[in-house]
C-alpha cells in the first residue's frame, strides 16, 4: 500500500514537471516571436505590447510573465515607437514567467523562476 502511494505521488510530481517543460517551450516561442516582431518594425510600439499580450494569453502554466530588451536605441524616437533600434544594431530580449511545482492537487510547494531568451538584429532603417 506504502508503494503504491509514493508511486503515484512520483508520478504526479513527473507529470506536473513535464507540464513545466511545456511551459518553457511556450515562453520560448513567445520569445521567438517577439524578436521577429521586434526585427521587423526596428523597435518597440503598439503593435509589440498586442502580440506580447496575446502570446502571454495563450500560456496557461505561468503567471507573472513579463519582458524586458537590452539594446541601444535610437535618439530622437522617431514618431509612432516608444523605443527604436537602428538598422544592424543588435537586441536581447529575456522574457519571464513564474511557474509552481505542487503534484496532483497544485499544492503549489515549489515557485520556478522560467526564462526564455532571445537575440535579434533590427533590419530598420531611421533616418
């Protein structure tokens, strides 16, 4: 009786880290889809923040999730972006999400910092 019940606490505790995994191949994905986003229109806008909003509603295994870029980015902003990238120059973006190891009935026993990170080089040119 002992065994069987460790052996289904271990496998829920199996299960619950498979459901982690998934969530860090979300958030890698999300990562990677930003950085097309952030390639493609040479910086940070609206547009950015609605496809970050939309790919984070799409994850269910984390909360919290945010993102932040690393780069050097062009002076004056031009009109329409809140942060732009000049043309060949490179960018980091590490997006975050917390995530809970709990078993069968999401006791919540252990909080998981989940990282994704991605790199890019804008192909925008600002005059």
């Amino acid at each position: 009786m002992v065994f069987i019940f460790i052996a289904v606490l271990l496998l829920a505790f199996i299960l619950n880290l498979f459901s982690i995994i998934s969530t860090k191949q979300e958030l890698d994905h999300c990562a990677d889809q930003m950085v097309k986003q952030i390639q493609l229109s040479g910086g940070v806008n609206g547009e950015t923040e609605q496809l970050f909003n939309f790919l984070c509603s799409q994850i269910e295994g984390a909360e919290n999730i945010s993102y932040s870029i690393d780069a050097s980015y062009k002076s004056p902003t031009p009109s329409g972006m809140s942060r732009a990238i000049q043309l060949g120059t490179p960018f980091y973006i590490t997006i975050t999400g917390r995530a809970k190891l709990g078993g069968f009935w999401n006791f919540n026993l252990v909080n998981i910092t989940v990282v994704s990170r991605g790199a890019g080089v804008s192909e925008h040119y600002w005059k």
